[in-house]
C-alpha cells in the first residue's frame, strides 16, 4: 500500500487522488493559521520555490484540532496564505487528523511514521505543554501539533516524519535528498 490509495478534498470539495502526485516528493502537513509555527508557511514556501521544478510537491491540510488555532473558513485560511506567505503550493480543506474523524490519509500516515520524539530548542517547550494535556502522549502516534510533516518519496513510500519543532534545514535537506 502506498499515499496514492489514497484522497483528500480540496477547499471546493472536489477529490484529489494522491496518484495525481506519483514520481514526484511530497510533503503533506497540517497547518494552522494562528499558531508559533506559523511562520513555517514561510519556510515551506521557499522549500517549494525552490524545489518544484525538481518534483517536490506540497499538500497543505490546514486542521483545528489543535488549540483552535485554524478557526477560518477555507476560504479565510487561503486568504491568509496568500496575503502573509504567497503559498503556491496545494492548499486542501481543513480536515481533522487525530480521532474518529480523521482523514483516511493520516491514518496510513501515522501507521507508517510514528512520533519518535520531538527535536530542537522548542521541544522541551513541547514536551512540558503536552504532558499536561496527556501524560501518556508519547506512546500514541497521533499528530502531536500542528505543522507535523510527512516526506514521501517518489514511489509513495512514507519516508520521514517530522515534528513541528525539527529544524526546517533538516527538512530541506531530507527532501532535498529525494530528489
């Protein structure tokens, strides 16, 4: 089984078959508007300038599971994008990514790519506010905040999971790697 099994619905509710994304890296994130890593729409969008022409695509899936921190219409979040970041890559309709009503897609995400631990100088940060929540939350694979990217190569193979507080270089360098 690979990513192109599966769909999700861009903001108009039309299907988008991942298979429209075979051969090429993906990055499927779940983003929020009014979050601390929010300016990471900054860093993915030089990523996708950057490395489009070579086969990186990038799947936007705004979610608000996650402190209320998405609460627009797809319309206002797209509005958003594009008057603070200039994104330009593929922005779907917010979706749920966690629970019962998650998409289908995080579900193959989450079982190819567990949460292994959060890096860098905010995970600590991360670990305290989390462990309140849930002191179990390490055990389970779930999103664990927004802005959590998955990396899959070109033969719709989940290759790397990583969490909001990962150094963007590494990111860029993993994906860079692929292509």
């Amino acid at each position: 089984m690979t990513v192109y099994e599966y769909a999700v619905k861009d903001p108009s509710g039309k299907e988008v078959s991942l298979k429209k994304f075979e051969g090429k890296v993906l990055m499927i994130v779940n983003t929020a508007t009014g979050c601390g890593f929010t300016p990471q729409y900054k860093d993915l969008e030089d990523m996708y300038e950057k490395y489009n022409q070579r086969g990186l695509e990038i799947l936007d899936i705004p979610c608000n599971q996650f402190a209320g921190q998405t609460p627009g219409t797809d319309e206002e979040i797209h509005d958003f994008c594009q008057l603070h970041y200039h994104t330009l890559f593929a922005q779907m309709t917010k979706s749920e990514v966690n629970g019962a009503n998650q998409l289908p897609l995080y579900a193959y995400l989450k079982s190819q790519q567990g949460f292994r631990g959060f890096s860098g100088p905010k995970a600590p940060l991360m670990d305290e506010m989390l462990a309140k929540i849930d002191p179990g939350y390490r055990s389970s694979p779930d999103i664990k905040w927004n802005f959590t990217k998955f990396i899959v190569d070109r033969t719709g193979r989940v290759a790397a999971r990583f969490e909001p507080t990962a150094d963007m270089s590494e990111v860029e360098a993993f994906v860079a790697s692929l292509l």
